[in-house]
C-alpha cells in the first residue's frame, strides 16, 4: 500500500553495499499537520496526518558495535560511528542516527552494531518533519534490532529527546509522535500533555495539497527556539499575576488571558494569544470534522494561518501568497502553512475535483510574483512507521 519504488531503491543499494539482503525495510512517513501549530510545546493540542512522503530504511545488523550509513539522497554519502558511546555530532542527516544512539544510551540502552542505506522523498527543511521520519526509522530499526520492544510513542519521545539534546532543536513531540503512530485515512488528534491520542477519519472525496514554497529556513538556532521562550515567559508572568493553576498556555482561556493582558508585553500577548486561540480550532476542528462540515473546516485553517500570520509572525510573502491564492479556488475549503513555518509549506483542502485547477493557480501566481516554481502535489494519508 505505502510502498513505493524508494522500497526497491533502498533494497538493492543495501545489496550492492552490503552484499546480502536487508533483514528489514523500514518507511517512516512525513507529516501534514491540519492544524494545532505551535501548540504541542505547549502542552496544547494538534491534528497532524501521516503522509505517503517517507524515510525508507533497509538495514540489517553488524557485528561490530557500530552504524555504517549510507544515504542516498543528501549528498549520498556515508557514515560510520560507534554505537556503544556518543559519537560527537558532525551536521548534516548523520546526526540524527547519531542523536537516536545517543538517546537509547541515555536511557540505558545498548543499541546494536547496525549496517543502512537511507533514502526520503519528504522534502528536507519544508515543514514536513523529514528529520523525524528519519528518527523515527532510526529508531524503528534499533528498538527491532536490539530486542528493546519499546512501545512507538516511547520511541517518539526519544526522538524527541536526541532532536532537544543532540541536535539542539527546541521541537514539542508532534512530528515524531505522528511518525510513529500515524492511522492511513486518518488524522491524528493528540493531547501533547498526556500523549493520549485518538484517529479522526477524514473524507474520502477530499484533497490535501501541499504547495512547497521552497523558501529554506533551518529551524536549529533560530526563531522557533525564541517563540518556545516567549511562550514559557507567558507562562511566568501570568502565575505571577495570580492566575492559578497554570503549567503551560494549554491551561489558559481567552478569557483569562485577556483579563491578565496588562502584565505581558505585546510581543509576549500576541504569541500567547496565538497558542490560546489555537488550541480552541483543534477542537472546532475535529468536532467540524466528525459531522463532515467541510466548509467549517477550510474557514478555520484560513483563521489558524491569519494568527500564525499576525500573532505568531511565522509566516513569510511566500506562504501568504500560496494561501491567499488557494482561498480564492471554488471548491477549495481552507488553506494554511504547516509545520513551524518561516518558509517551507502550505497545505490546501480541497474537492478532489478542484486540484487540477488548484494547482496551477498555485503554480502560475507563485511563479509570477517570485520568479520560481514551487512544488506542489497531493498528500495521502498513510501508516507511521513500519517494517514493509
Ligand atoms: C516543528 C516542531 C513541532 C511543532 C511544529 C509547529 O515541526 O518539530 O514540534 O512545534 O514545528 O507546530
């Protein structure tokens, strides 16, 4: 079902490396997130779907207390590190099998001597979460390998752990926990809280089209790891105002935020008051969802981009253009950057019959005003992580 020719590609690099066959393949898809962005760092809600865009991995087990990678994408290059102490971080995709070793070790774990070939089709820095598919296939492969048995949302937090404490990206844990867990057909409603999580069935007949600006932007060292700041001194200043019990924003109302709004700075208001009103269109969203009301839908992902727009400041010219294009589609529903934004993607719902003219829309006035193409293509519900 989500095997695609990366399946066979990954295979028989694996064999002419390796000169044996892989003893597992592993996919580990990519991500939209409908909505619920910047939500999960704050113990909020989110509603990410699985992709049929995903890190493939054979690999099989080497004797030796070591990894040795090869990828074929990213420069195709290779990689050895030993898998019995921290390999020192060298950049690059290495890192994150690197960072994934570094975590089992935190926890005690001795990952097994490991031999790979990696490939992704999820596009790398877009918003996507190819990092965490490559996580999560990392992970997938040592848990099999070394007979840990971890559940998948254990293996989710310690991608989550080796991405904060490797690599040095502040992310919450929705791109690895829908990696890991992800339902074909279904969106995924997680409380970041508990990791309690349930699947919202979405509509046959419906399109999700991504619409990739190919605008850049890494997310280590840079403003996402600032907003994650502003929104714990959010938490801060309205405990010390009085406003009890409050662990994270996911415990505060409009209401109660509006009320403490003198105590903030506007800056700090603005972000919270998006993490706040966010969490309010995950509810309003599934709930639109499950009577099938479509339209409802669409007109709270256009409210979702506008706060991530002006409250939140995470989106740039490029995606603005993407979504106010797709908005203005007869039997386009909503539309809205995904992921932590700063460049990267889009994604539109649509009638399945709108695509074709979605899509040049898109393509024509993308090209028009920035003198580039964007990638744009549909999305399809898939599987988290699995042995094919
Ligand atoms: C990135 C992070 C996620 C989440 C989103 C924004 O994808 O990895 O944890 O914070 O940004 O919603």
């Amino acid at each position: 079902m989500d095997r695609n020719d990366l399946h066979t590609k990954v295979t028989m690099a694996f064999r002419a490396r390796f000169l044996r066959e892989p003893e597992l393949v592993i996919r580990a898809p990519g991500r939209i997130n409908l909505i619920g962005e910047h939500t999960d760092y704050n113990e909020g809600f989110v509603l990410p779907v699985a992709v049929d865009r995903a890190a493939w991995l054979a690999a099989g087990l080497r004797q030796a207390p070591e990894a040795v990678v090869r990828a074929l994408d990213m420069g195709g290059d290779e990689i050895i590190f030993p898998v019995n102490r921290t390999a020192a971080s060298a950049g690059g995709w290495g890192d994150y099998p690197r960072a994934i070793v570094w975590a089992f070790l935190e926890r005690g774990l001795q990952p097994a001597g490991l031999e790979a070939v990696l490939a992704s089709d999820v596009p790398v820095g877009a918003g996507m979460s190819s990092s965490a598919a490559v996580e999560m296939a990392f992970a997938y492969a040592w848990n099999v390998f070394s007979l840990f048995d971890l559940p998948r949302a254990e293996l989710a937090l310690l991608g989550q752990r080796a991405e904060n404490a490797y690599v040095g990206v502040n992310c919450g844990i929705m791109d690895q926990m829908i990696s890991a867990c992800g339902q074909a057909g279904h969106a995924m409603l997680l409380d970041t809280r508990t990791l309690e999580y349930s699947y919202i069935p979405l509509p046959k007949d419906i399109a999700i089209i991504v619409a990739d600006s190919r605008v850049r932007r890494s997310l280590a060292g840079s403003e996402y790891n600032v907003r994650r700041a502003q929104c714990e001194q959010a938490v801060r200043l309205l405990r010390e105002a009085g406003l009890e019990p409050v662990l994270a924003l996911r415990d505060v109302t409009l209401k109660q935020l509006l009320d403490h709004a003198g105590n903030l700075s506007p800056v700090v208001l603005q972000r919270a008051r998006h993490v706040v009103t966010e969490n309010a269109r995950v509810h309003a969203t599934v709930a639109a969802l499950q009577r099938g009301d479509l339209e409802t839908v669409g007109a709270l992902m256009k409210e979702g981009h506008l706060s991530l727009r002006d409250d939140y400041e995470v989106s740039a010219p490029e995606l603005d253009l993407l979504v106010e294009t797709a908005w203005d589609v007869p039997g386009c529903y909503g539309a809205r950057l995904t992921g932590a934004g700063f460049g990267g993607c889009t994604i539109a719902l649509a009638q399945a019959q709108a695509v074709e003219e979605l899509s040049s829309r898109l393509i024509a006035r993308y090209t028009e005003t920035f003198e580039r193409e964007p990638a744009v293509y549909v999305v399809h519900p898939a599987n988290g992580v699995a042995a094919q």
